[in-house]
C-alpha cells in the first residue's frame, strides 16, 4: 500500500502541480505589478495597525495572521528545511526562497478573494477560503471544485496538521527530555481541548501571544548561530547560489545531487512550509475584522515572508554554516546539531522549538479543518469535529504515522489544484481590487497634500 501511495504522492507532487503553484504565483506577481514585493514595507505596518478591529469580522487582522502563522511555522520550518538541503544540498533553500517570493502574491491574492466573497453564518462570524470564493466567484457550474477542496482539506488536516504534529512533539519531548509519550499526549489533549472550546476567538488570542514569541525566540537563537559563525556567512550564500544551478559533488554524508533535485526538494519544502497555493491560510484571513480586503491580503503576504525568508532561511543558513549538511544526520537532528554546535543545549532549544511549531500547527490546523468541515455537513458538525479533532491527538503519538504522513501529502497537493484554478479564474478580480483601493489611496494622499499646501 505504501508503494502505490509514493506513486500516487510522486505525481500529486510532480512537476506538473509545482509548475502550475509557481506559475499562478508568477502570474499574480504580474497581475497585480509586483505589489506582493514593493508592498512590503505598507504590509508591515498595516500589520501592526492591525492589532485593533477596523471593520466586520472575528479577529483583529493582526490575530488573524497569527493565526495563519501558527499553522504554517511547523515542522516545515525545522525538519523540512533540513531534508531539502540534506537532500537537494545547499541549493535547495535559493529555490525555497524563489518559491516563497512568487508564493507572496499568491497568499495576497488568497487573503483578498477570501475576505472579498466571505460571508456570515449563523452564528453571526465570517467565514471563508477557498470553498467560499470558489462558489461565490465562479459560480454554480464550478460548486464541485468548493467541495473538493472542503474533502480535502479536512482529510489533510488530521493528517499534516494533527497526528503528523503530535508525533512529533511526543518524539521530540521524549527524546530530549525523556518525557514518556502518553503523558505528552495526555498533556497536548488537554491544552488543545481547552483551546477548541473557546473557537476560534481563543485560538487566535493564544495565537496571538505564542506566535511572535516562539518566532522572535527561534529567530534570536539562530541569529546567535550566524554570528558566531560570521565568517563563513557570506561563502554560505555564494555556495547557496552557485549549487542552485550546478549539481553538488557527494561530500561527507551528504550523497551528492543533480540541479533538479535542488529545484523539486526546495519548491515542494518550501510550498509545504509556507503554504502558499495550498488555500489553507484564507480560511483565517477570513475572519479578519477589516475594512478592505486588499488591506487583509497586504498582511497576509507577509506571512509567507516571515515563514520562508526569516524562519526557514535561519534553519537553512546555520546547517550550512556550521557544515553539518555534509554530516550523517538526518532531518531534525540536522538542525540540532547547527544549533548544538554553538549553543548549550542547542540541541534541546531545536527540540523545544518544534514543541511548540507543531502545538501551535494543531491550532491553526483545527480551526482550518472546522470550516472545511462546516461547509461540507454544516454547523451541527462543529462540535463533533473538535471532539475528534482532540480525540486524533493520542493515535498520532502512539501509532507509526508512515502511512499517514504519505496520505497527508497527498490530501495536501490535491487541495491545492482547486485552489489554483480558482485563483486563475479570479486573477482579473484580485486586479481589479487592488487597482482601485490603491487609486483611492493615491487621491486620498493628493486630496490631503493640497489641503496642507
């Protein structure tokens, strides 16, 4: 069964879906003129403008990237980061990075369909992603794309954002602090419950708070590992770019790899760490309390920057540096022993970082499954998804998760095709959009210029 699920996986994943996320991210690059990267700087402090309500919705904007983020900074950001490199060798992070510069004008586009085509349930909160801008931008004809990716999603979600997360804080707690895998499953059901209870209002509180602080901390730490090492930063980027588009010789542990492996192993990691195309994020920036959707989709671009040009880029360059990429060791280990290497109890801060990555992944993956859920069956199934949702928890420390792990991958890349597709068809709008809030910008500042003079 594994065999034929690698096969299956190798095509979900083959050049035609990381062709079709990078040339919609190329196409929305150009649609909306680059905005994705000149906006940088408004995005940010839009961001931080954020952290108060300026419109309808759940969440501030400045909690609903939060939340984003506590789905996307996982074990992506530790153990995927570390596998491509250990496999596709240095070059691997450059096209990670070119993934995530083309994956910003995606996550905008995904943010501002979102917001634009949202709508209310029941319960008086917003709802949206890729389901909802699907029905209410494409139409009738297209419903059966909205539900595919709703079945995907939440098959995905107990997967790659539940069983897959809870593995590994059991092996990493158990690992470096030899705390017994049930009491660390006892202890993530009974944090996660109470979480779940409160919706997503408490979901993005705490990931509001825990985020930032287990972002900025990793960051701080892999800084550390630079500069102690400052020397060979810059070697490390040149042997970044030059192994990008030169196969890299076989050297130490590490076997050796062709061009392409760099290109596949760093797009597919860094899609799988960013999550930008997949048409996860959208769901939270949904129920942002904003004013504009261009306005939410300027902050939720910044959540693929943060995710994959600081985190990721923090991992990659410190098991280059400290030359542990041409070592024996593997995946997470990998990132241990760079930050071991400079650090007391390096190896136990990595382990602690992926701790808390996946506990927060589990969040924000829980609440992205809800909606899925919710669209599917409606909102009577809420409650009994969270129920399962915490009742997934044990399994996925306590059973092999091979199987999962493949299926989870496979669930992921079929989410993003109708994802994809939507955003090819809805391009025009997400242009349009964008031109106008910005013209109504530019004559607000004209209008506010000659008022002064």
């Amino acid at each position: 069964m594994n065999d034929a699920l690698n096969t299956i996986s190798g095509y979900v994943w083959g050049p035609v879906t990381l062709g079709l996320i990078l040339g919609v991210g190329l196409l929305l690059t150009v649609r909306i003129k680059a905005l994705s990267l000149r906006k940088i700087p408004y995005g940010f402090s839009q961001l931080f403008a954020g952290r108060k309500a300026a419109g309808d919705g759940s969440i501030a904007p400045f909690s609903a990237l939060m939340l984003s983020l506590s789905a996307t900074i996982g074990t992506g950001n530790i153990v995927g980061v570390a596998t491509a490199i250990g496999i596709g060798g240095p070059g691997a992070l450059f096209w990670m990075w070119c993934s995530a510069l083309v994956g910003m004008a995606t996550k905008y586009a995904e943010a501002v369909c979102a917001v634009h085509y949202r709508e209310t349930n029941d319960r008086g909160e917003l709802v949206g992603g890729p389901m909802y801008y699907i029905k209410n931008g494409l139409g009738k004809k297209w419903k059966f794309l909205a539900l595919a990716f709703a079945f995907f999603g939440t098959i995905a979600g107990f997967g790659i954002g539940n069983t897959v997360q809870a593995h590994s804080v059991a092996d990493a707690m158990f690992n470096s602090f030899s705390v017994p895998k049930p009491v660390s499953a006892g202890v993530m059901v009974v944090l996660v419950g109470l979480v779940l209870l409160g919706g997503v209002k408490r979901i993005s509180e705490v990931a509001k708070h825990l985020v930032p602080f287990m972002a900025i901390s990793y960051f701080v730490a892999g800084l550390v590992v630079l500069l102690w090492n400052f020397s060979a930063v810059p070697a490390a980027f040149v042997l970044i770019v030059e192994s990008a588009f030169s196969p890299v010789a076989a050297q130490g542990g590490f076997a050796g790899a062709a061009i392409a492996l760099a290109i596949q192993k760093g797009i597919a990691r860094g899609v799988f760490s960013n999550e930008a195309g997949l048409g996860s994020a959208p769901i939270a920036h949904a129920a942002a309390a904003t004013d504009s959707p261009v306005r939410q989709g300027t902050v939720a671009m910044l959540g693929t920057f943060i995710d994959t040009i600081v985190v990721c880029s923090i991992t990659g360059l410190a098991i280059i540096v400290t030359g542990v990429w041409t070592g024996d060791a593997k995946g997470a280990a990998m990132s241990q022993q760079a930050f071991a290497a400079v650090l007391p109890y390096g190896d136990k801060l990595v382990s602690f970082a992926l701790c808390l990555f996946a506990f927060t992944t589990i969040l924000g993956w829980s609440y992205y499954g809800e909606r899925c859920v919710e669209y599917l069956l409606g909102e009577k199934s809420v409650y009994p998804f969270r129920l399962l949702w915490v009742a997934a928890i044990p399994i996925g420390v306590l059973v092999s998760l091979d199987t999962v792990w493949i299926v989870a991958d496979i669930m992921n890349g079929l989410m993003a095709i109708p994802n994809l597709i939507a955003l090819i068809l809805l391009s025009g709008v997400v242009a349009r959009l964008t031109r106008e809030f910005y013209s109504k910008s530019d004559n607000h500042d004209k209008a506010a210029a000659e008022a002064e003079s």
